[in-house]
C-alpha cells in the first residue's frame, strides 16, 4: 500500500464509509507504467475488467490509454461509457446477439474460443466490413498458477485453430489477425510464464510454417499478484529481463505484440478497509468482528482458495509499541467459514479500529458472496494523488 493512502486512511478513520474498497490513482498508473515495460513499444496494452470492472478504474484506465478486454455485454456497456479507446472482445461461448452488438463497437479484436464461435461469426459477420479475428489457443498442456490451459474448457486446439484460419484466410468478411494465448493467471514465478511462451513459440511457428501470415500475437501473462501472507511477489524486473530476451528471438520479430493483463494493472492499487464491530473472548478465543466479511470481500485468489489462507492485512491507525495479542477475525455472515484469519497476531484493536486488506484491487470484490444474510454490500473510493477522494458508482448495483 502506498504511504499516501496509509496516510488517508489513519487521518479519516472515524469517517471513512466502511466496508470500503479504497483505490489510489497514482497506484494504478504505475502498475500500467512497471507492466508497459514487459513488452516491447509498440505494444498494445489492454486491461481484462474482468479483474474489476469498477467504472472509475476504468475510466482512469481509459485515460491512461488502455484498451478494454471484455467479456459480455456487461463488461462492454462499461468500457464503453468510460470511454475505452479500444476493445478486445473474449470470453467463452458468445452469443450471437452479443457477436452483432460487438460489430457495432468496431473492436480492434474479436477472440474466437470454439468452432461453434467460429460457426456464428460467419453467420452473422456483415458484409459491409472485415471482422478482425484472433484464435485463442490451447495447446492441451498446463502451466503452473491457476490452470486455464490443458484440461480447462478454454480456446480451440492448435489444430482446430489452423482449420479456422484457414477458412478465414479465404473469408470475404473476416480479416484474421493472428493468435491469441491466455494459459492461467496467479503467476507468482517467472518460469510458468516462460514455460507458457515457449509453448506459444511452438504452435506460432507451426501456423508460419503452415504459410498463414500472423500479424498480431495476443498475450496475457497472467501476472500474479501476493493475496496472502505466504504468497511471494512476482519480481517484474527479473521477468521484464528475461521477456526482453524472448522478444529479441527472430519469430517476435514480424507479429504485433497485444498484452492482456487484470490483476496485474489493479490488484496493488486496490485495499479493503472494514471497521470492527465487536470484540469477543470465547473459549480461549478472542474474536473481531467486521462490518463486512465474505459478503463482500474473496481474498482475491479465485474461488479456488477462496476461505482459506490469511491476507496481508495492516491495522489502522498504528499505535508504536502497541501490544499484540493472538486473534481471529471474521465477518458479518452466519456461516463459520466466513473467517478471513485464524489465530494471527494484531495489535489490540477495539469495537471502531480499522483492518485493512492489501493487494485488494482485483478479483475480490466481484467473487464475494455479494447474496450470503443480505448484509450491506461496499462502498468504493478513488484517492487522487492530490490527496482527493472521490466516491464512486456502485459496481453491485444496490
Ligand atoms: C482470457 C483471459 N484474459 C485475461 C485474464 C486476466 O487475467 P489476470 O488477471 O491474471 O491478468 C483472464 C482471467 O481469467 C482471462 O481468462
């Protein structure tokens, strides 16, 4: 967390709205600035709102130049009023409805997943312009982190690929662009990545051998991000070292190079703050509760790990030389599990003290249990870096 937003959050404690996911701006444009430098300059960058599609982030996005890489119609109606400046259409099984809703967006790629996609794009794709297309790949091998490569539901193979590029090579309404691969996400070691673009060498090689002209390489890393105490961060700079190597390989050399990336642009940017309702000894224990708990925030690994493992959590404000003593924290829900810490040390803290969750920007507030006792969903804040916060539109539509 950056010194400005710990400075915030402990001189507004009393009034922040709570639970509250707090965004830092100046966080966000460095994430985009450390992840630009993973790939070469011309580049395409473009942020998977998957990760969070809060409007606010998207629109500071937006502003930084990133494109949307979207998944439904959802995803698309937000970048579209925040103003995206390009979009990159993905996600499994798009409808044909939503293929038509696309065209009228002119987005710079749509990801074809299946042949059944493939089916209806044909079918629907109008004769008035080109459709750009890329392939989403997978090569049947997986790589480390969370699988979405070998095994998983997702992409074509590279043979049912090659077949649909080559009829969309001959295809009067598809302009295909190239190849798309997104193996996995929560990659917290160089070598699953690495591991995953020398797979993408593989099958890029095979279509060039094949004679099928790739113009355009998309690629989504999937950098992680350390949710818990035990999680180690990714060292980007050993890993932009060992990328530049990969670009300077002669296959790179002709294909225009996209990256795709959700957490890795938001999740530091982003921490949860929820305040303590009560204080409780039980049978040994002692117990704090928060105004919010599973509900509404999934300590941000995917549903996974979700109820296991403790966050990295900062305790605001910060007394020196407090006492620490052994607790639990938990929610507001009616079900054990909703425990985001076992047994942890923390300073002593009181019925209105903050507790404050890191890395907190991506995935955990749209995979919380948002339905689970009807409890108060959360609030979301952007702090500029001139020090101003501006509360933002809710993603949960309550
Ligand atoms: C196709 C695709 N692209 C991009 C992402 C974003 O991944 P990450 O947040 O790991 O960057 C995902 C995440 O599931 C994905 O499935």
């Amino acid at each position: 967390m950056k010194s400005e937003t710990v400075e915030y959050i402990t001189a507004h404690s009393d009034e922040l709205p709570t639970p509250l996911y707090l965004y830092s701006e100046s966080a966000l444009t460095e994430a985009v600035r450390e992840y630009r430098k993973l790939f070469p300059e011309n580049s395409r960058i473009f942020y998977s709102l998957k990760a969070n599609p809060q409007p606010g982030i998207v629109r500071h996005m937006a502003g930084l130049g990133i494109g949307a890489e979207i998944t439904g119609q959802g995803e698309l109606e937000i970048s579209r009023a925040a103003g995206s400046p390009c979009l990159l259409a993905g996600g499994v099984s798009k409808s044909e409805a939503f293929l038509t809703a696309l065209y009228r967006e002119q987005p710079a790629a749509v990801i074809i997943e299946s042949a059944t996609e493939w089916e209806r794009l044909k079918k629907t794709a109008p004769n008035s312009a080109r459709i750009p297309v890329l392939l989403r790949i997978n090569p049947g091998r997986s790589f480390g982190g969370l699988n979405m490569a070998g095994g998983s539901q997702f992409g074509l193979s590279p043979d049912q690929a090659l077949a649909v590029a080559e009829a969309a090579c001959g295809s009067d309404t598809v302009d295909f662009l190239g190849l798309h691969f997104y193996f996995g996400s929560q990659r917290l070691d160089p070598d699953p990545i690495l591991q995953a673009l020398a797979a993408a060498e593989e099958v890029l090689s095979a279509f060039l051998e094949a004679g099928l002209k790739i113009r355009v390489v998309d690629l989504g890393l999937g950098c992680g991000v350390p949710y818990l105490e035990r999680d180690t961060a990714l060292d980007m700079s050993a890993l932009g070292e060992q990328l530049r190597l990969v670009w300077q390989k002669d296959i790179w050399s002709s294909v225009k190079i996209w990256a795709e990336a959700g957490r890795a642009l938001v999740a530091g940017a982003g921490c949860f703050i929820a305040r303590v309702t009560e204080r409780k000894r039980l049978h040994g224990k002692t117990f704090i509760f928060l105004d919010g708990g599973l509900n509404v925030h999934n300590p941000g690994v995917g549903l996974g790990r979700f109820f296991r493992g403790s966050p990295i959590f900062s305790f605001l404000p910060a007394a020196p030389g407090q006492d620490r003593e052994t607790v639990s924290i938990v929610g507001n829900l009616c079900t054990s599990a909703d425990c985001f810490a076992q047994d942890i040390e923390a300073p002593r803290l009181e019925e209105g003290d903050l507790v404050v969750i890191n890395n907190a920007g991506a995935y955990c507030q749209t995979t919380a249990l948002w339905g689970f006792n009807s409890q108060p969903r959360f609030h979301e804040a952007l702090l500029s870096a001139d020090g101003t916060l501006t509360m933002l539109e809710a993603q949960h539509g309550v």
